[in-house]
C-alpha cells in the first residue's frame, strides 16, 4: 500500500526527535487521563447501587443487617464505612471513658468521626482528578509547541531546498498543523471527564452528608432523623469545602 505523504505516518517518519516527543508525551497524557476517567467512571457507577440501598437501609431491623444492604465494596463505598465509622465512634467512647476523649460529649466526638471519614472518602474520590486537570490546561500547549516546532523545522527545509511552491509548503506545514489536532484530542476528554466527575462527587458527597445526619441522630437518639426533626447537635457542613467547577 502506497504511504500518504501528508498523513501521520509521514508526520512520525520526517519528524526530529523534538517532534517524536512531543508525540509521545501527548500519546502518555491521553492514556493517563482514559485511564483515569475509566476507573473513575466504574467506582462512580458501582456506587449507584449502594445509593439506591440508601433508602432501604433504614428499614433494616438491625445495624448490620442495614450494612449488609449497603454490600461491601471496600474503599469504594463511602456510605458503608461512614456507618461503620460511627458505630466504631460509639464503642470506642463508651469503652475508654477514662480517656481524654472520653471526657467529650459522646455527640461532638460523634461528629468529628464522622467528619472525618467523609473527609476520607473526598479525597478517594478526588484521586486522579488532578491528572485530568493538568492534562487538559497543558495538553493544547504541548501540541502547540509541536505545531511551532514542526513549522520551523519545515521552513528550514524549504529555505534550504530554495523550492517555496505550494505543494512543496502544504505538506510540512500541514504535518505541523496536527500536533494541534493531537493537543486537543488529549485536552478535550481530559476536561469533559473532570468536569463530569466533579459533578458527580459533589452529588456523592452531598448524600454522604444528609447520610451522616441520619446516623448521627441515630447514634445519639436511636432513631433516624426525619424531615421535621433536626439532630441534637447541628453537624452542618462536614462535607468538605470544594472549589467550584
């Protein structure tokens, strides 16, 4: 089969080494940020089942027939281990008393647990976003550096040549023209996927923290919290603040 001589092959074939790293780094960046949208995507998904089991859980009989609903994902399912974590919170009050801890009021020692692992589970959530951010905010001008580079390279040639007709022009700068291109195909899922992800962490964390006042009404009252009750000691915020997206 004949090679285009304007295609990419020719691109990897007459480019220097500047431009065959440039390719490559490009080739890395798109691979991390799929990655990570992919492994994000699959936990976010795997989590819509526990949430559904959200409302369920109460109707359990049982502390741990209502963590048996919630299933065990392990690191993947925050809404299990905030349970946990509060049922861990309560026995480790009332067991050590004589402790400095102990000298709280079991309620603020509640709290603080319980912010604390949704403070956990924000920043497993958030893993990897930071990838998708630096890939899509570098990405254009990784590609733009291709694109100056490979024109330059290109114009070298011509002058060296003394041949300057169009059809002696188009095809370098045309080869140059698409590290752009790969530029934005790496930057434009990269963006979309953090913009979707952040979207979807804030939903996850927001129903952490409605989840949280529920346990702690039911951690201190043994009963859980219903729209005309409020929790004996206001937890508001304690979901972790985020910046807007």
């Amino acid at each position: 089969m004949e090679t285009n001589p304007y295609g990419i092959e020719a691109l990897w074939l007459q480019g220097d080494p500047v431009i065959k790293t440039v390719a490559v780094i490009l080739l890395l960046m798109s691979i991390a940020s799929w990655y990570v949208i992919v492994v994000r995507s699959w936990n976010l998904l795997s989590l819509r089942r526990v949430q559904r089991a959200l409302g369920d859980f109460w109707h359990a009989r049982s502390l741990a027939e209502g963590l048996h609903m919630l299933g065990n994902e392990g690191d993947h399912n925050p809404f299990r281990m905030l349970a946990e974590a509060g049922q861990a919170a309560v026995d480790h009050h009332q067991n050590h008393k004589s402790d400095l801890h102990g000298q709280l009021l079991l309620a603020d020692w509640l709290t603080g647990c319980l912010r604390g692992s949704i403070d956990e589970s924000a920043e497993r959530l958030q893993k990897g976003l930071s990838v998708l951010a630096s890939v899509g905010s570098t990405a254009p001008f990784v590609g733009l550096f291709g694109t100056v580079w490979g024109i330059y390279h290109a114009l070298v040639g011509i002058g060296v040549s003394g041949q300057a007709s169009i059809d002696k022009v188009a095809g370098p700068v045309g080869e140059a023209l698409i590290m752009t291109a790969f530029g934005l195909a790496v930057a434009i899922p990269a963006v979309l996927g953090y913009n979707a992800l952040t979207r979807n962490n804030k939903m996850v964390l927001g129903k952490l923290n409605r989840f949280a006042h529920q346990l702690h009404s039911y951690f201190i009252t043994g009963t859980p919290l219903t729209r005309n009750k409020q929790p004996l000691v206001k937890i508001s915020h304690i979901a972790p603040k985020q910046g807007g997206n």
